[in-house]
C-alpha cells in the first residue's frame, strides 16, 4: 500500500487576519493545534509543516513540528505542498495530504475516508471534503468555500457565492455542500496541477481547486459527517476558541 504523508502549507501573510497563524486560541497558536490534531492521525507514516516564514518556523520547532522551508513566491497552498514533496522527494505513487493550517478541528475519520477512497481507485487522483449543512448564515458568507456536485460525488464547481442559487428563494428543506480546505493526491499529480498556470476561475474566487477543474480533471468530494470550523475572521477566532474548549473539557 501507498505512504501516506501529511504536508501542512503554512503563510504567515493573510489579507484577512494577518499573522493569524501565530494567534493564540487558549495557550497555543492557532498552527499548533492543527498540528497537534493532524499527529493524532495515526495513518500518516509522516507530517510536515511547510513554509517561507521564519516567524511560524520557529515556533513550529518550538512545539516539535518538522518544517520544510519553501519559496515566498507560492500564491497557494497547493504550490507550497508540491515544492516541500519535491524537496523531501516522495515517490510519485505515495498520497499526500493536504490540510490548510487553519483548519484545527478536522476529524479524524473524515481524512481517512479522504485517503481511503484514492487507497481504493487508481482512477481518482485528487480528493477533498465536503460537509451537507443548513446553515443559511455560512451558505451566504463569502468566507465559506461551497461546492456542488454531480450525481458520482464529483465536483462541479467551488466557488465562493451562494451555490446552487436559488432563483426562487429558499423554502422549505434547505441544504449545501461546505468545503474544506483539504485534499488529497497522488504526488505525480500534484507535481502535475502545480505546473500549470494559475486558471482564469482559479484567479477570479482564489479557489486553488478551479486549476484542476478548468484543465479538464475530476475532483472527488468525499462527504464528512461532521463539520469543522476554519478561521478566517475574528469572529472564527472566538466560536473555533469554545469549541477546541469544549473538546478539551470532555478529553
């Protein structure tokens, strides 16, 4: 069976919450719990951190994360992970996952799953999450990535609007797809999608997964049965705060 490693892109720089990456959430940065969750995860053979900050790599040493320093010219996380594969020259059958570091509550189930599903197929070379919510609130805010898919759980699209769009208004049973900022690929394809061209879509929503759709491939959406909190605001700062909270009290 394939290695599987964990590879952690991580940009000081945010043009929402900059250096969000170092805030405290409790006693620990925010990169640090991500970590801390992701080690957990007994499937991986190894976990990285990569990035071009010196500030994250420090403390990243500080709480024992492996880091791989990579270019300051990367405008998305996928560039980041393919570089730090090439570096650590991981065969081109091996998985690699990729989770955004400010994603700090991702289940565990949820990335086997993710892992699983490319384990199973040599015809899906890429995956991500997907969780089915009814939260009108999320499904309208521009920070939280939607999906829609086709009947095989294919990707259709991402985008940040509402999508689908519901012309005549929402009524009745209301639900989307919420994505995650996680993948999962085979390292020939990631070196693959990392060569091409930031894509017109890619460029127009700052969504790294339209490359892939825009150059004619498929993304798998594989769907999560619990939902997780990324932190893009301050107020994301505040609910992923009482819920990493909450989690530690019932630990």
């Amino acid at each position: 069976m394939e290695k599987v490693f964990c590879i952690i892109p991580a940009r000081y720089g945010s043009t929402r919450t900059h250096g969000k990456l170092l805030r405290k959430i409790l006693d620990k940065p925010l990169i640090e719990w991500v970590w801390l969750n992701v080690s957990r995860m007994v499937f991986f053979d190894r976990v990285f951190i990569a990035t071009d900050s010196e500030e994250i790599e420090k403390a990243a040493k500080g709480f024992g994360g492996k880091v791989i320093k990579t270019s300051s010219s990367h405008k998305c996380g996928t560039d980041r992970v393919a570089e730090a594969a090439k570096i650590l020259n991981i065969e081109k059958e091996s998985i690699i996952v990729n989770i955004q570091a400010d994603e700090p509550l991702i289940s565990s189930l949820a990335i086997e799953n993710l892992i699983s599903c490319l384990h199973k197929s040599k015809e899906i070379d890429i995956a991500t999450l997907a969780h089915e919510s009814s939260d009108i609130k999320n499904f309208e805010n521009t920070n939280i990535v939607k999906v829609v898919v086709d009947e095989d759980n294919f990707a259709l699209y991402f985008s940040r609007s509402p999508i689908p769009n519901y012309r005549d208004g929402i009524t009745g049973d209301f639900n989307f797809l919420k994505h995650f900022g996680v993948y999962s690929y085979r390292m020939d394809f990631l070196q693959k999608i990392a060569g091409l061209p930031v894509s017109s879509l890619e460029e127009k929503e700052k969504l790294e997964q339209l490359r892939v759709l825009e150059n004619g491939y498929k993304i798998k959406v594989i769907i999560s049965e619990s939902d997780a909190e990324s932190v893009n605001t301050e107020g994301d700062f505040k609910t992923v705060e009482k819920l990493l909270g909450r989690r530690l009290e019932n630990s």
